[in-house]
C-alpha cells in the first residue's frame, strides 16, 4: 500500500518523505452557502421560499474559472482548501433525494484542485442552521419538518432573514448571528441534537425528529464520500478528510430559566428576547422585549421595542398540507401548535408558563445541564455517528472535529474516542473588530480570558497598545490549542476559521484605496497564528463574486480576501537568468555548506503573467458597485496575508513568524537527521515580499536555493534549503514596504520592473 500523502504523528502532519507539513489554507468558497441557478444570494427576496426545484452545480465555481482561482490560490501561498458545500446544496429536492448534477460538477472541481496539490477537506457548512432561519446549511424541507413555517419568521422575529428584510442594503451588520438565541434556531438546533429526551413527541416516520435529521443529514454527507470514493483517484490523494457540522450550537440544551437571558450568552444585538419571549410571539403574541448594541466592551443594552406579529405564528398552520415531502407525521404531534406548548411547558389557552427550568435538567436522569454536558452527551453522540459514517467509506480519512465555538472541548483523552487520526478545528475571530467592523489599534480585549474567568471583569481584560494587541492574541490562540490538548489528547490543531472584515470604518478604504486599518487587523491575526504553536488554518474566506457594494453576497459579510473591485497583488515576473552564477562557501559536502541559486522552470513575462491572473468569463463580470465605492481599488491587504511560510519540514517546526513591517521571516527547526537531497525543507517565500534577486538569507548551516518553478500547476517561489541534524535557523529579509496604501499603475509597473533588474545579494 502507497504511504498516504498526508498523515498525522501525534499532533503534526506529515508527508511522504516523513516531513512535517503546515496547513496554510483558505475556506473556498463563500458563494457555496446560496444557489447557483437561481442566483438568490442573502439580499434578493424574489423565489427565496421556492426552494426545492434550485441548483447548487456551479458552486464554488464553474469549471472553466476553476484554474485561475486555484492559480491565484496557490500564488498566494495557499496549500490548503477547506472546501465550503452545504446539505442543501446535496438534498434541497426532498428527503432522500440528492443532486448528482452538483455531485459531478464537485468531483470535478476536486480533480481540477488535485493537480494544484492542494490538501482538500470537506467542510459541512451551515450558519444558523439554514438560509431560512437566516444562514446557510440544512434545506427548507428540514424546516416544515419541525413544523415550522418560514413565512412566518419576519413577522415574529422567529429569525432575522436578509432576503425578507424590508431594506436589505440595511440590513444590520452582523445580526444574522443572534439568529442562534431566537425561536427557529432554538427550536430546530434543540431537537436535532436532543429530541428524544426534549420532545419525545416529535415523531416523523416512525422515528423521533432527532434521528430523522441526523440520520438524513449524516446519509448526504456519507453518499458523497462514496461517490469521491467510486470516482476514483481523489480520495487521499486531494480529499484527505472530513470535517464535524460547522459550529454546532446547544438549541435550549441546558437552558436555566427560560425568563431569563443566560449570564454566558455574550452576543446580544437588536432586539434581544429571552426564550420565554421568543415562544410567544412565535405563537401570535406581542411583547415588549430590551434591544441591545456592541460596543468596544461587548453587548449594552441600548432600549426596548414591541414585537407585534398580529396574530401570525411561525408555525405551520393545522391544514398545511404535510404528503409534500412524503413523511408521515404521527398523530401526536400537532400542526398548528407550539412544540414547546404540547410538552406541557407553556398553556397556550391563558399564556402562562408552566415549566420554566424544562431544558435545565436531563428529564430521564434529573442530571444537571450546561453546555460542558452538551458537548460531552449530545454534540458527542453527533459526531461519533458522523465520524463513523464517513470512516466506513474513506477509512484513512483525517477527522476534523469542531466543538462549539470558544466552549471548553469534549473530555476525550484516554477514551475510545480519543481517534489518532482526528484534529482539533476550533475557531476564532477578533470579536470586538468583526461586531464593530473597526480595527482599534490601541486597546481590545482578551475574550476568551473573560470566558475561562481568568478576569474579574471586563474592563480588567482590556490589552492597550499595538504589541499587547498582537500577544493578546496569540495568547488566546495557544490557549485554545493548549485547552485542546488538555480536553482532547495529542492531536494537531487547526483553526478552520479566523479571518477580518473588510469594510471596516464604513468602507472607507473602498473610497480611499487605503486599506491599513484591514492590513494590521490581517497581519496581528497572522501574527497570532505564527506564534501560537497550531498545526495550520483556514482564512475564512475566499468569494469569487465579492464587491465592494455587497461584500460576501451574505447577511451584510466583508470577509473575503478577494474582491472584482480591487487590484491583485503583484508578482515578480522575473524572466530566468542563465547568466547568475551560483555564490558559493565552504566545502560543498560540509553541513555548513551555504549556495544561493536562481533557477526557473519555465520563463514568466508581464504579458502571460496578467493571462495567467485573468480571465474573460470573469473580467467580463459587471460590478454593481456605486462608483463612490469602486473609484480607488486598492491591494486588499492582500502583503499582510500572501506571508512566508514552511511548507515541508525535515524534523519538526520550532517556531516561524513573519514581520512584516520589517519583511523579515524567521524560522527555526529541530532534526533528527540531515536532509535527504530529493526532500529537503521547503518554504512557500512570496515573491512580493522577497524578489529572490533582492533578498537577504542568513542560515545557520546547509545550502539553499531559491527558485520559482511549475510545481502543483502554479509558479511558486519556494525556499528550499538542506541542513544537518539538530537545531537549524534561517532569517530572511526582504523589501519593506507600507502596509495598506495602494499603488498606481505607474508604481506597479516601476515595480515590476525593478523585480526584473538581476541584484542579489547573499549573506
């Protein structure tokens, strides 16, 4: 049997040539969470309801685009895809019944990645459970299967639904997240993870409504792997695992009181109801309920308005006609009616509320809930039915298990679930930048200290000053990985997500071209990365359609590192110099030994350069961006995040980080051995940062070169350097340039030129 292409030694990855693998990746793409055909992104309200007969097939993209973003990808230093597609996407038709269309065209993408030599895994995205309870993820049939009636979430606030939005250019930012603590997501989320014990009498072909969508969920993601699998040469070879539901959440699971917002729900924004609240108007009912904005210091409350829904429920009315999907629903469970209302916990007939700790205890056992009880009972049953399912068709596949965000992790260590071949996939975002959609460079706070209680309070987790900022955190990231190792074992860390908004300061850099504020956001989070200790991550995100006018096409979102409205990074298009001679020192069979080499393995010019970064089905896209917004493009921040970067390890990492201010890469590594000549330590060196004719190299020891070549279908300039056992550093510097400003095109034509010019100098 072939050695696998990747594979993991305790808590690092590995290669064939045993060398240890960094996970730098991106989330491709954003467009996968809204159909392709019709294109109904998160603001258009024509046909959103109309969900069965849509079409996913040309999510992330099409096939004839597929090269130039796998192209641009890999420039960028990406060797990674955390691949987005969502249940919809595979059953939007009705249960059972699954899309070959989208199937074939995702298989095909694969093999177009595979001859990019990315690692691919699957992401089973979704986003408050669906895109009509306000996110993305599970069909609507899921939806009417709790008995709920979408139609009905605008009036009762049930869910805040971009497309139902009476202004969706207003749509406020970051809002679709409260989602979570509203009545369609605790409802649905509750009995997907806990029906049995919550609402035995959801009962739906003979089995209860838990079963039923963890079953058919489980079943969708199952059926593809074995249809990668039946196709044949994609398995292991670029899909190398499979990742848990994207952020799972508790439902009501543990809920204390359901009168009273729990003390750890830290997100409140607009109008904030406790549970209590959102089951009435659920059902009709008007109620005067606290509003609540985000400030530097997390949610305050900001006021009260009434929700008036005017009788309208969000449930389904008792003659809707329920042979549309071909379930049968058992007797005892009413349409028409509150699920909460027929398990005894409210009296629909006088309002009042009967059983208001019903979700805090187990109702079997009268154990004590919370959300470590959660993740250890109910997300735990999920994910060994899940992780079993996906094993039983692709056996060597690479598990990412995610645990609800910043929540402590399952008690795994020492168990039977404690997989050697599993990952730990937290996430993490600057939560104070991406509420606010401001980059404060003087103070912000250590979020997930306040979550652990490391603080008395707030104000006591406030980091003044640049350099706290960036340790901050890094701190919290090692933190999370430590927690991991605690909870979890000795498995590798990999952040599936952490990223920064764009339009930050109300899109000033879309009308200015000055992106510095995105660009320190950018390089602090990258920093953090670096230094943290983790095994690699994934950028959320990569969209394909992003402008300035709409950002992400999603709930308001600016999160992607490419944007139709700005200006790709420039490459060095440095033609190959057969004149430079190689700068030679010491005996060339000495560990010591120390060699600078330019090499190409194809010639690059300005002309196929800018063929190679465009095409015309997609330049011939129009924006709708107002000319305000679209007047002064700029780089996208994109030097903070096309970094150096190891690639391939001999030995084991040490440390890395890139500073940028300074373009000054260093890296450190223990070995056991030399390198072998054919596998020798690789590092991705951008060549916007380095021009490998202007660049300086320190080592302690070995020789190097630096060359730029075809591999994996893109030119990438690699580092490639073979050392001796034992420790080993390398310091590279490079040219410094001013983050966030963007160029003319006279300036980026006089730098192309100047990469052009043959200087190098060696140290």
């Amino acid at each position: 049997m072939a050695p696998l292409r990747l594979w993991i030694d305790g808590r690092t990855f590995r290669d064939t040539e045993n060398r240890e693998v960094t996970l730098r990746g991106i989330n491709v793409a954003g467009d996968a969470k809204f159909p392709s055909s019709p294109d109904i992104n998160s603001h258009v309200s024509e046909g959103f309801f109309e969900a069965d007969d849509i079409s996913f097939s040309q999510r992330p993209f099409t096939l004839e685009d597929a090269h130039i973003h796998f192209s641009r990808l890999k420039r960028w230093g990406y060797n990674t895809i955390r691949y987005v597609f969502t249940w919809e996407a595979i059953e939007h038709a009705g249960p059972g019944k699954y899309d070959e269309d989208w199937i074939q065209h995702t298989i095909s993408v694969l093999r177009l990645a595979k001859d990019y030599g990315f690692y691919v895994f699957m992401d089973p995205h979704q986003d408050v459970w669906s895109r009509f309870t306000g996110g993305s993820g599970a069909p609507i049939w899921t939806v009417y299967a709790c008995g709920l009636n979408p139609r009905g979430f605008d009036a009762t606030e049930a869910a805040l639904v971009h497309n139902t939005y009476p202004d969706p250019a207003g749509f406020p930012k970051m809002i679709w997240s409260t989602n979570y603590t509203r009545l369609a997501c605790q409802v649905i989320i509750t009995l997907f993870f806990a029906g049995k014990d919550f609402a035995p009498k959801a009962i739906i072909d003979r089995v209860n409504i838990q079963d039923y969508l963890q079953d058919h969920f489980i079943a969708a993601y199952k059926y593809l792997a074995l249809r990668i699998q039946e196709a044949g040469g994609i398995e292991n070879d670029v899909v190398i695992g499979w990742e848990s539901m994207n952020e799972p959440n508790r439902g009501l699971v543990g809920w204390p009181d359901l009168t009273v917002i729990p003390g750890e729900q830290k997100l409140q924004k607009g109008t904030s109801p406790t549970a209590w609240q959102a089951i009435l108007t659920g059902s009709g009912r008007s109620c005067e309920i606290d509003t609540w904005d985000f400030g530097g210091l997390g949610p305050y409350k900001s006021g009260t308005a009434l929700v008036d829904p005017k009788g309208e429920t969000a449930w389904l009315p008792a003659d809707y006609d329920d042979s549309r999907y071909g379930w049968s629903r058992d007797p005892g469970w009413k349409l028409g009616e509150c699920i909460w209302a027929q398990h005894g916990i409210w009296d629909p007939s006088n309002d009042a509320l009967l059983k208001k700790t019903y979700f805090a205890k187990h109702p079997k056992t009268g154990a004590k809930l919370d959300y470590e009880y959660f993740t250890n009972n109910y997300f735990m049953q999920y994910w060994r039915k899940h992780s079993d399912a996906i094993k039983s068709v692709h056996p060597d596949a690479i598990m990412f298990c995610q645990p609800p965000v910043l929540e402590i992790p399952p008690s795994l260590k020492g168990t039977k679930d404690d997989d050697s071949n599993m990952v730990y996939s937290p996430h993490y975002y600057d939560g104070v930048t991406l509420m606010t959609k401001k980059w404060n460079r003087y103070w912000n706070v250590d979020v997930f200290g306040l979550l652990r209680g490391k603080y008395l309070g707030p104000p006591f987790a406030i980091k003044v000053g640049e350099t706290a900022i960036r340790n901050c955190f890094r701190d919290q990231l090692s933190a999370i990985r430590k927690e991991g190792i605690e909870y979890m074992g000795n498995h590798p860390c990999v952040f599936t997500e952490i990223g920064i908004p764009y339009d930050m300061d109300d899109k000033y850099a879309y009308k200015t071209g000055d992106y510095t504020s995105q660009s320190l956001a950018m390089d602090a989070n990258h920093f953090a990365l670096e230094g943290s200790g983790v095994n690699g991550f994934a950028l959320w995100v990569y969209t394909v359609t992003n402008t300035h006018q709409w950002g992400d096409f999603w709930n308001g979102e600016d999160l992607s590192i490419f944007s139709h409205d700005d200006t790709p990074l420039p490459l060095s298009p440095s033609p190959n110099s057969s004149d430079t001679k190689a700068n030679e020192s010491l005996d060339p069979n000495s560990p010591s030994y120390s060699q600078s080499r330019k090499s190409d393995a194809s010639t690059v010019s300005p002309l196929n350069l800018k063929a190679s970064l465009s095409t015309p089905s997609i330049a011939s896209q129009p924006s709708e961006t107002t000319p305000e917004l679209g007047v002064k493009p700029g780089f996208r921040a994109a030097e903070a995040y096309v970094r150096p970067s190891p690639i391939a390890t001999v030995g084991s990492v040490t440390s890395y980080g890139f500073d940028l201010r300074n373009c000054t890469f260093t890296f450190s590594l223990a070995s056991l051995s030399a390198t072998k000549e054919n596998a020798p330590t690789e590092i991705f060196l951008p060549e916007f940062h380095f021009p490998r004719d202007n660049c300086d190299v320190k080592v302690s020891g070995g020789k190097w070169t630096i060359s730029v070549d075809d591999a994996d279908g893109g030119m990438i300039q690699r580092l490639r350097w073979w050392h001796g056992e034992g420790d080993q550093s390398m310091t590279v510097k490079g040219v410094k340039r001013r983050q966030g400003m963007a160029l003319g095109k006279e300036e980026e034509e006089g730098y192309l030129d100047q990469c052009q010019q043959s200087r190098c100098t060696v140290m």
